[in-house]
C-alpha cells in the first residue's frame, strides 16, 4: 500500500511539475498568454479542442455583439396584431425557436415570442379566442458595443436566449442569440436545421458584412458576384488562409481583389469569423 500511494505521489508531483514549469514565467500580456496556452498544448498538456474552446474564451471577451449579431435585415419576426392564420407559416417555415414581436415597426419591439407557447394553441385547435400578447415574454435591449464575455453572463443569470441589439441613436441594429455567442467559443453548432442557410452572411452596411470562413466558395462567388476559384479550396476561409500564408489572429486583414478580409474569430487551427469590406473604387461600381 506504502508503494502504491508512493507511486501515486510521485507521479502527480511529475505533472504539477510540469504545469508549472510551463506557467513559471508569468504573462505580462493576452498575446504572451495565448502563446503560454500554446506551449501548454504543444507539450500535451491540452488538447486541441481544450486550446481552441480557451482561445474562443479570450477572443470573446474582445469581441462586441455588433460582431456577431443577425442585422435586422435577416431578422425572422411576427407583428403583434397577426392572426395565427398569419404568423403560423413563418414560424414553421423559418424552424426557429425565438422570435421578436413587433408593433407600428421593427423599432417597436414588444417582446420575443417562444416558439413553444404556441404549443397550447395547437391542442385547444381552435384560434378563435387566441391573443399573441398573453405570450409575448420580455425583450432584453443591449447597445451594439456590449462585450460578448459580459452578455453571455447576463444570458445565464437571467435565463435568456435572445436580445435586441440597438444602435446609438436607439434604432434597433439587429438580434444576438446566447448560440450566436457560444458559437465563438466552442465553434459551430449546428442542428438538423442548420444546413446550409442564409446565415453564412450578415450584411452590417451597404459595404461591410461579417461572414462565417465556412462559407463555400460557390455561395460566397454569388453573393458577391467575384469569381474565386472552388479547385483547391471549399471555403472561402481556405483562400483567406492561403493568401496570408500563416494562421491570422484576431484583428489581422488582408485586402484580396478589393475586398479588406479582417479576422473577427480564429483559433489555433483555422478561422471562424470575417469582416469583409468592399473597398471604395468597387463599392462605386456596384452602385452605378
């Protein structure tokens, strides 16, 4: 017994040992971190799920929820005064869980409605004494430069899944999901309805959306009407990587046939998330 818990102690000290040998020289900086973080994966301390989940972590913290958000364009919402006859259709065809209810417009929002109190409705199958407003719960409103660390624990702490996300003159800019944020630090999660939707690409402006790297060349080429070549890469994602020639970090750009490509997400093994810029001498073009 004396031997085993010998053994025991022995071993568990040559681990301890090396965690620490790996932290002994203190970070002074995020940047020195990450790189600790990476020694510490490289020396199989962590694994690479561990690194790219506490990279996601830090980036988040960084990031803000007009990086992320649904713009307003691509909101899926239901009017206040809609009959179920109305808003039934976009509830089913969408397959989402949430949505905003409006009023006079998207400005007025009243509330988000679950798609699951909608589940008495079709038991009682009758519409007839039926009042949207009884389930609209309450909408939480966040300005579009809340940090995503600081969101996430309001998420948490009062049970939400979605916000309105509102610009500095009040109007709404958009919706972010507690998914949308996770998303950041885990990578993408996708369900049986996740295939293939709209929403590879938020357009933010006339000029300027954020784009998931995973969007496929094919896509990306159609929407933006450029002609990448889908030979050697899949992912618009791919071509980026390509064209820096190492892993980006978070901020990094790089200007490819008049687009700016800044990194918003990326871990130690690929990138998540892009802004794309269309440059002026292009933006002008379009517009003509």
């Amino acid at each position: 017994m004396a031997d085993s818990e010998a053994g025991d102690s022995t071993g568990s000290k040559s681990w301890i040992e090396r965690v620490a040998q790996v932290f002994s020289s203190e970070p002074a900086n995020r940047g020195e971190l990450i790189e600790v973080i990476r020694a510490a994966s490289e020396r199989s301390l962590l694994d690479s799920e561990a690194l790219g989940i506490i990279e996601g972590a830090l980036q988040v913290s960084e990031m803000h929820a007009r990086d992320i958000m649904i713009p307003r364009s691509q909101v899926v919402f239901v009017r206040e005064e809609d009959s179920p006859r109305e808003f039934l259709p976009v509830v089913i065809e969408s397959q989402h869980s949430r949505f905003p209810v409006i009023g006079d417009d998207f400005d007025d929002v009243k509330g988000i409605l679950h798609a699951k109190d909608l589940l008495p409705l079709a038991l009682k199958g009758s519409a007839h004494s039926f009042d949207l407003r009884e389930l609209i719960r309450q909408a939480p409103v966040i300005p579009e430069s809340k940090r995503l660390n600081v969101l996430l624990t309001e998420f948490r702490a009062n049970r939400n899944h979605m916000a309105i996300v509102v610009d500095e003159y009040g109007s709404v800019a958009g919706v972010v999901t507690i998914e949308d944020v996770l998303e950041q630090i885990v990578g993408e999660i996708e369900d049986e309805h996740d295939v293939h939707d709209e929403s590879f690409v938020k357009q933010l402006d006339a000029d300027s959306w954020t784009v998931k790297a995973g969007t496929p060349i094919e896509d990306f080429n159609e929407i933006f009407d450029t002609a990448f070549s889908d030979e050697e890469f899949d992912t618009i994602g791919g071509i980026v990587l390509q064209r820096f020639g190492h892993l980006p970090r978070r901020e990094e750009t790089i200007t490819i046939d008049n687009f700016r490509f800044r990194v918003l997400n990326a871990d130690s093994r690929r990138i998540r998330l892009l802004h794309i810029t269309r440059l002026p001498s292009l933006a002008a073009e379009n517009r003509a």
